[in-house]
C-alpha cells in the first residue's frame, strides 16, 4: 500500500465515522434546522482530518522512499476528495429521505452540494498551503479557521432558534433559485468544484516538488 495512504487514510476514516454520528441525528431528526446547521460542520470535519493527518508528517522520511511527489499529492488529495464526496452522498441520501415529510427542499440538495465543494475546496487549499509554508506556521491558522467555522455553526443556531425572521443560508435567494432544478444544478456546481480541485491538484504538484519548508 501506498505509504501515505497508510499513514493518513485512518485519520479520514476517523473524520468520516465521527462525523457519521452526528449524521444520526440529521437522518433522523424532524427538526427542519437539522438540515440547515449540521452540513455547516463538513468543512469544519474535514479541515481536522487534515491537520491530523498532517500533524506529526515527516515528508523528509518519505523522500527516502520511492515515492514521488506526484502520487503523495494524489494520494493525500484523493483522501480528501473521498472524504468530502462520502459525507456529501451520506448528507444527500438523508435530505432525499426526508423530502416527503417536507422537512427537506429542492434547494436543500444545493445547500449540501454547495457546502461539501466549499469544504472540499478549502481542505484541499489548506493542505497545499502545509506543503508550501509548513505545518508550524499553517497549524494556528487552521486551528483558528476550525473553530470560526463551529462558532458561526452555533451562532447561525442560536440566530435561527431565537430571532424571528433570521435568513437561512439555505433560503438565500440564489439557493432558492437554483433549487428549481436541483438536480441539475448540483451537478453543475460539482463540475465546477472538480474543476477547481483540478487545478489545486495540479498546483499541489509543483508546490510540493519545489517548496522545502515541510523538511
């Protein structure tokens, strides 16, 4: 096996089982904020299992390996594309269960795939950004962005719960609008998240060749 893949697939698995828990919930809730809050904690899971997985890395270890740069970026941004689409399946499949008893919507669906390409996109971009700076410097900043991430969790809750008429991101008019065709503009927001994690594959490739700053 791939020796990165061994290295780090445990701590995705561990993010996916976890955040699977909290799914329980989700799939059987009749609470219609459910639907709203729990995905806002996707990227907040997945930037996690990249700094666990980073945490402690030796890259200088795997140099002695023949391993070239090109399949560790595969391998550790294939983890976290497997990761997101995992979750996004799982988020997906609860929202179609639901929307019979109206607890879900057609924008529903646009939510979740809008909030699982942001979290995609955002793990991907941070593990570039290790690769490029190392990880002493990127940890705090990470940890700062998980927890703005769980803070603007709980207040858009607390919003929801106790101001009259307080907006749900997953009412917002473009949402909205989108939702008239959900299934298609979801696909199309997937293409386009694709797209770019594409693109920081590809810039994950040459930052991980050329930067040192992870030795």
């Amino acid at each position: 096996m791939n020796p990165i893949l061994r290295r780090s697939s445990f701590f995705y698995v561990t993010s996916a089982v976890t955040y699977r828990g909290i799914m329980g919930r989700y799939m059987l809730t009749r609470d219609w904020t459910a639907f709203e809050i729990i995905p806002l904690f996707m990227p907040v899971w997945l930037v996690s299992a990249v700094l666990a997985s980073e945490d402690g890395e030796r890259y200088a270890f795997l140099r002695m390996l023949p391993v070239p740069d090109r399949a560790v970026v595969r391998a550790k941004l294939g983890l976290v594309l497997a990761s997101a689409a995992f979750q996004w399946v799982l988020m997906t499949g609860a929202a179609v269960g639901r929307m019979g008893e109206g607890i879900a919507q057609p924008p529903t669906l646009v939510y979740l795939t809008g909030i699982c390409s942001i979290g995609l996109l955002a793990a991907a971009g941070f593990q570039i950004a290790i690769w490029r700076h190392g990880m002493s410097r990127m940890k705090p900043t990470m940890i700062g962005a998980i927890v703005a991430g769980i803070a603007v969790a709980v207040i858009h809750l607390a919003s929801l719960k106790n101001v009259d008429g307080w907006p749900a991101l997953s009412a917002v008019g473009v949402v909205e609008w989108l939702g008239g065709a959900p299934w298609i503009s979801s696909a199309a927001l997937i293409a386009t998240a694709l797209l770019a994690f594409r693109a920081l594959m590809r810039v994950g490739i040459r930052v991980k060749a050329a930067s040192e700053a992870h030795l």
